[in-house]
C-alpha cells in the first residue's frame, strides 16, 4: 500500500530569485524526492533544516559548483519533494534511511563533503559517522546533536510550532530569525512548497523529533552519533553565525571541542540561525577555500 502524501504543484517554484535550476528526482517506494544537481568533481552535499528547503543554499551553489559536484536535497515533507500527510510517518530514522537512501545507493557518492545546518545536522552527522566510507569531510554550523535541548530558547520554539501546528507560515518564520531583510519574494520562495495545512505536517513533526531527554524516541540514535563524533578525525569545519539565539558561539566552541578533526571554530559576522540567507556567498567562499587545503 502506499503512502499518502500530498506534491506541491510545479507552478509554485516557477521564477523564483535565484533559483534557475533543473529539478532532479528518485522514487523511493513509491514517493518522490528533488534534489539539485549542479557541477562536477567530488560531491558536496547541502542539508537544509527546518522550515527550509534546498532554496535556503541558493546563493551558496554557484560558488561551490565551482569546485566540486553540489548535491542539495529536499527531505520528503519540505521543498519540491512529496510530503507524507500522516504524522506518524515521520521521524529520526526515516529521514535519514531517506536521505542515505538518495546519496549512498541512487547517487553512489563518495568522497563527499556534508555541510549540515539545524536539522541537517541529525541527518548528516549521522549519515557520516555510520557511512565512513563515503563521507570523508564535515562542515557544521548552527546545529547540535545529542540528547537534551540546546537551551531554553529553543524550548520556546518547540512550544511555539505545537501551538501554531500547520498555521505555520514558514516565510515569516525564516524572516524574524534572520540577521538582515528579506524581500518579499524570498520569503515567498520559502514559502512556495506548503501552500496548504497538510503540506506542512513535516514542518509539524521536525520539533517533536528532537530529543529533549535520554528516553526521547530519537535519544539513542542521537546519542550515539555524538559519541562517535568523538573519533572523527577526519576534516570537519565549524562554522556558525554570530547572531543565532538558538545555537551560540559557544556551542561552536563546544562542536569544535567534540570533534578531534575539528580546529577552533569560525564566526559568520552579522550571521544569525539562517547564515546561508544571511552570509551565503562569503560562507561558500570560505568552504572552497577550506576544501581547497584539506583536499576535497
């Protein structure tokens, strides 16, 4: 049987700034997922958070496709890809058996570079430490794994997105959490995938899946990533925006301790959650030239 599951209509991602490209897709039982897939050379792969989708690294693309082959997914719920309607269908596990599913078996990459952000961060940090053979370089910012909440701002957020549910307009969210102003056609673009309440239930589910507690449902597996985060020593850049409420300079410093290949974290200026909006092109500049010494 398959999965109930709601596809935004192809005329919402018509003209959006920024965003010329070619929309590429896999089937993974029966649903669909988008990625973009632009440039050549060893993959860098770009994992959006939450509310986002893909669009989040539209001024990150160019510089980075100059480099090496940029793979930037929708998770199933966000962006062009399909949106399971039932809220059980979501968690922890089945986003990244998705997401590891695209990269590790229908792409095949290897030697990649997983720039991560928020949710990303679960996602492909996981990805990493239990892919080693694929992934050799990790570049982290404005994210945290583990299982308790990143503090009481966060917290806040939670109880927020509970009692708004799918009255959530994603736009005007990633609008006041971020360090500069938006125009009114970016908020639109992120906007564009969840033009209805039932397109917006992976928005809904992402808060409730992260851990707050050792006997949360996604505590073990989370757990257990950070925990072999303490024997990556492969390259990994910690990169974070000054500006963030929600994961501070400190929790850099923190990322950057837990991690052995880790050196000192890097600080965005004028950078808040959302860096990628807020910093994108000086942020791919900085990755380039860092891949450019540790050989990716």
């Amino acid at each position: 049987m398959g999965v109930d599951a709601y596809r935004t209509p192809d005329e919402r991602f018509r003209e959006l700034p920024g965003w010329p490209y070619e929309p590429r897709y896999v089937d993974q039982d029966g649903l669909r997922m988008h990625y973009v897939d632009e440039g050549e050379g060893a993959p860098i792969v770009l994992l959006h958070g939450e509310p986002t989708w893909g669009f989040l690294y539209r001024k990150m693309i160019p510089r980075l496709a100059e480099v090496g082959r940029v793979i930037v997914p929708d998770y199933f719920g966000f962006g062009r890809s399909d949106k399971p309607v039932e809220h059980a269908w979501y968690s922890y596990d089945r986003h990244v058996a998705a997401v590891g599913r695209l990269l590790c078996e229908q792409l095949d990459l290897r030697d990649a570079t997983v720039v991560v952000q928020d949710w990303g961060g679960p996602i492909g940090l996981r990805l990493a430490v239990e892919q080693p053979e694929r992934i050799e370089r990790l570049v982290i910012m404005n994210t945290g794994i583990g299982a308790r909440a990143p503090g009481e701002e966060w917290l806040r957020f939670q109880a927020f997105m509970e009692r708004v549910g799918t009255d959530i307009v994603p736009g005007r969210l990633i609008r006041i959490s971020c360090a500069t102003e938006l125009a009114d056609e970016v908020v639109a673009g992120y906007d564009a995938p969840f033009p209805t309440p039932e397109s917006k239930i992976g928005v809904v589910m992402f808060p409730r899946l992260v851990a707050t507690g050792a006997d949360h449902p996604s505590a073990p597996a989370m757990i257990a990533v950070r925990e072999a985060l303490r024997r990556w020593e492969r390259p990994a850049l910690v990169l974070f925006g000054d500006s963030d409420p929600i994961f501070t300079p400190h929790h850099a410093e923190l990322m950057a301790e837990l991690i052995p290949g880790a050196g000192p974290p890097q600080t965005v200026q004028g950078a808040a959650h959302f860096l990628q909006e807020d910093r994108g092109e000086e942020i791919a500049g900085r990755i380039a030239s860092w891949l450019g010494t540790v050989g990716g």
